[in-house]
C-alpha cells in the first residue's frame, strides 16, 4: 500500500478515513455489524460491540506528513527494528532499552501481529524482560480493563523490589 499521494492529496487524514480502516481490518467489511446483529442477545457482546465501535469513531484526523513518515518507517521500511528509526535527529536503538520490560501481544491482533512486537524483547538489553501473549484483539484488553490489573500487577512486583532498595 502507498498513502504517500494520499496523504500528499488530503494534507490531513481525514478521521472518518481513519475509521474506516479500522473497520477494514476485520476479513468482511460488513462483519462487525454482522456479528452485532447475530449476537444481540448477548448483553456482555453488544457492550463490548459498542465501547469499540465507539472508540474506532473516535479517532481523531492525522496529520498527512505524519501519517506519511509513521506508515513508511514502522510498517512498510521497519525502521524500527532495522535500527534506521530517527527521532529528533537520534537514531533509535533498541538496545539502549536497559530498564525493566513489559512486551504483550494478542492472539487476534490484526494491526500489530505477535512476530512483530516479539523481535523488539530480543533487541533491547534489559535483564528484567517479561513477553505475553493474551487472548483477545488489539484494544480488547484496554477495554474491558484487563490490561489495567495485568499492568498493575508486573509494576507493583518491580515497584516492591525498587522500595525494598531504598529502604
């Protein structure tokens, strides 16, 4: 895909743009709506089905020239993990990451697949790493709350280990 033209046309990405490639990246375009229709008897799915829909709406036009530069470093060049990334004219080196380390993925994350986020755990030098794999799509555990106890519990196991030095 090249959004250069696309970016270079619009000056800013329009949000309604933004929305619907994030409807998109489900297999059927339609499918969301589907499967709200099929499963409406299902309280917990429809509050779910809506607290996404509502956050995919709610994303805010981009900048074309960062939408430009984000899409060509980190997906189509991998800047990133070819350790080519600048930002504010430093280069960005992955094994600089010397601190404690949390890397998660989801099993159906369709925008950030587990063989992407796993390489950046093997580049960076920390001693401390811990690398997950939960359930569930991209945002799913940030809406449900999960991530928030799951974030919680491995800092307040390395927040404990930092007092105990201090005291």
């Amino acid at each position: 895909m090249d959004f250069n033209r696309f970016s270079d046309a619009y000056g800013t990405i329009p949000h309604e743009f933004l929305y619907l490639m994030f409807r998109m990246l489900s297999p059927v375009y339609g499918s969301p709506m589907i499967n709200l229709v099929t499963r409406a008897y299902d309280e917990k799915y429809v509050e779910k089905w809506r607290q996404m829909d509502k956050w995919t709406k709610d994303t805010a036009s981009f900048a074309g020239a960062t939408f430009k530069q984000m899409f060509n470093d980190f997906f189509k060049e991998n800047k990133l993990l070819k350790g080519e990334l600048m930002i504010g004219g430093k280069q960005v080196d992955l094994s600089n990451i010397k601190c404690p380390l949390y890397v998660f993925t989801c099993s159906r994350d369709t925008l950030v697949l587990e063989k992407q986020s796993l390489p950046i755990v093997e580049l960076a030098s920390s001693k401390d790493k811990t690398y997950e794999v939960f359930e569930g799509g991209h945002v799913s555990l940030a809406l449900t709350g999960v991530f928030a106890e799951i974030a919680d519990q491995w800092l307040n196991t390395r927040s404990k280990e930092i007092q105990n030095t201090f005291v």
